[in-house]
C-alpha cells in the first residue's frame, strides 16, 4: 500500500532553526507530483551582500552533474552512436594509457571501470589537492582533466567490483563530444537543459558575475567550533564545470529535471527505464547500489525505497532524491542544494525520518 503524504512539520522547524542560527544556507523543495509540499530559501546566497538565498537562487551541484552526463551518454546510444559495451578507450582512441580497453559506457556509467580517480575520495583524498601544483583556471575542458588519471594504475579489472570514480564521468564526456562533435556542455544545454524545460540552469564561471547565483563558502572555526569568518571556494576546483562536476541549478529545475526523465521526454521507454534501476553495488556493501548516474536505497524486500544522486565539494551539497512510494502514485521528491559541504546532510536524514 503506498504512504501518504509525510508530516513535514518538524522538518521545516528544523530547516527555521538552523537557518536563524547561521548552520543551513539553501533552498530546499519537496513536490508530489505537481503539488508543492515546501518550497523556501534560507540564509544568505551572498554573506559579503548579505543577499538571501531564494527559489530562483542557483547553486553549484558538485556531483549532481552526473546525471545530466549520464542523460547526454544515453541519448548517444539510443542514436546509434556508441553502444553500453563500447570500449572507451577505443571510441576515444586513448592508446598508451594504463586504463583497460574492457572498460565500456557501462561500466563507466556504474562505477564498474576499475580505472583509478583523479582524487580517491574514499581513500580520504582532496579534490582540491590536485591544483596545488598546477593553477585551477588551467583546467577549463573536459579533456584537460586527462592527466590526473589516464598514467594511474587500475584498482581492479572492468566489471570486477564497484568503486566510485569521478574519472569515469570525464571519459563519459569525452564520448559525448566524439559522437556528437561539439563540447559537451553546449550539447547539455541545448539537449538535457532546455529540453527538460530547466530554463535556470547553465555551466556558469566562477570568475564571471552572474545574477541569482549562491557563493560556495566554508566556515572558519576556533578550537572550540566557533565561526570565525568565511573562505570562498574559488581556488578549490576548475572555474567552470565538466561532466563529473559543477553545473549550476536550482531547487525548481532540478525536479523539473527528474519530471521530464520519468516522463520520457529526454529518453525513449527502453533507456528511461534503464535509467531508473540499479546495477551493481561494491562488495562491503558500504555505499548504494549504482545505476547510470543514480544511486539506490533498497529495502529488505529489494524494493526502491528511493533513488537519489548527491553532490559534495567545497562550499558546495546538493541532493535530487525521489521516493516512488508514497503520495498515491507521484511519489515524494526531494531537492536540496546548500552552501558548505555538510550543511544539507543533517535535514537529510531528519527528512529521511519522516518518510
């Protein structure tokens, strides 16, 4: 029997609280179907201006971009262009490298490739490490990103097991501008943005001022946790986003994003349903299942409890996530985007609780 429509009471309390007390700056929306059960900005998308964040505030998704990367992989393969068990490195033609011709679409869309990263975050790795030594505004391709993992040695044989790989998405990317012979985030814009009807969305610069856009800090605390000030984010990645990371949404267009994908308006049926399952899962079992660009909790039954893909970096977490269970048919689906990279997860899991 499907849920009813949860009690967001204490939820959106929570949301007040923390806001009023400095530790939750965001936007948050929650829809069933086409009704609206909350929809509000809290705290400051600029602290310099002390500018309020609001529904048409746009944030930096971090790795929510993915699933508009695994969208732009899978139109290519429904028009023939590439296919799930194409090799990349022989699409790409990147011979000389450490990385497995065995390794396909498939795998890299999973997180089934074994390719190194360019930043291990599971080993505790920093994404932002990798521009000590070369400046970030260096790296403004997707194929300039390369280098940081292209010479690294595998972490297991394609298909051998399930570790998160930023990489991969960079290599997915590089397939899109092969099939399509554009740069990839041109062929989003126009074929995952303005097709879904996500007319607030674009890869934005960061060093270039644009309107209604939220500025990715972090907290400076004393030893005893007290905020001290504020450290922007500019020298923490590349100013402009890539295929694993980086476009700019709002809370509105990522869930118009999720409607038009379980609509069918950005795959055909065949795809779209593909899209919207699981695949593999690493052997610990320490992290959710994995799909094309999707994440999945399953309950014990093995039933979706909620399909979700999260972004984190720094000054930057972002949350779409979708429960097909509940509200009688639409489902219940959550988007978040907040400034700092752990302010969103406690509202996470309080909303969780409320499901």
């Amino acid at each position: 029997m499907l849920a009813a429509v949860p009690d967001l009471s204490e939820f959106s309390a929570t949301l007040d609280t923390l806001a009023a007390q400095d530790e939750f700056t965001g936007s948050v929306l929650v829809t069933a179907g086409d009704e609206r059960l909350l929809a509000a900005g809290y705290g400051y998308a600029n602290r310099a201006c002390r500018a309020p964040c609001t529904l048409d505030t746009r944030f930096d998704t971090a790795s929510v971009t993915k699933l508009f990367t695994a969208v732009a992989v899978l139109q290519q393969i429904e028009r023939g262009a590439f296919a799930l068990d194409t090799s990349a490195i022989g699409y790409l033609g990147l011979t000389g490298t450490t990385i497995s011709p065995g390794v396909t679409a498939h795998h890299l869309l999973t997180h089934t490739s074994g390719i190194a990263d360019d930043a291990d975050e599971l080993d505790g790795e920093r994404f932002e490490d990798l521009f000590v030594d070369k400046p970030t505004y260096a790296f403004t391709e997707a194929a300039h990103h390369l280098p940081h993992f292209v010479d690294k040695p595998p972490r297991f044989a394609p298909g051998k097991g399930c570790r998160y790989c930023n990489a991969g998405y960079i290599l997915l990317g590089l397939m899109v501008e092969r099939a399509t012979g554009g740069l990839y985030r041109e062929y989003v814009q126009a074929n995952v943005f303005e097709r879904a009807g996500m007319t607030r969305s674009a890869f934005l610069r960061m060093d270039i001022v644009e309107p209604d856009v939220a500025e990715g800090v972090e907290a400076i605390r004393d030893d005893d946790g007290t905020v001290t000030g504020w450290r922007r984010n500019i020298f923490s990645y590349p100013p402009i986003g890539d295929p694993a990371g980086g476009a700019y949404t709002t809370v509105g267009d990522l869930t118009t994003f999720h409607r038009a994908l379980v609509e069918g308006r950005l795959l055909g049926p065949g795809l779209t349903a593909a899209m919207l399952i699981p695949y593999a899962q690493d052997e610990a079992k320490k992290h959710l299942p994995q799909g094309y660009g999707l994440e999945f909790r399953l309950d014990t039954d093995g039933r979706i409890r909620y399909y979700e893909k999260e972004g984190v970096n720094v000054g930057v977490s972002a949350l779409l996530r979708h429960y097909p269970g509940h509200a009688a048919g639409p489902g219940i689906t959550l988007a978040i985007l907040g400034v700092g990279e752990d302010t969103i997860w406690p509202l996470v899991r309080l909303f969780d609780g409320s499901m």
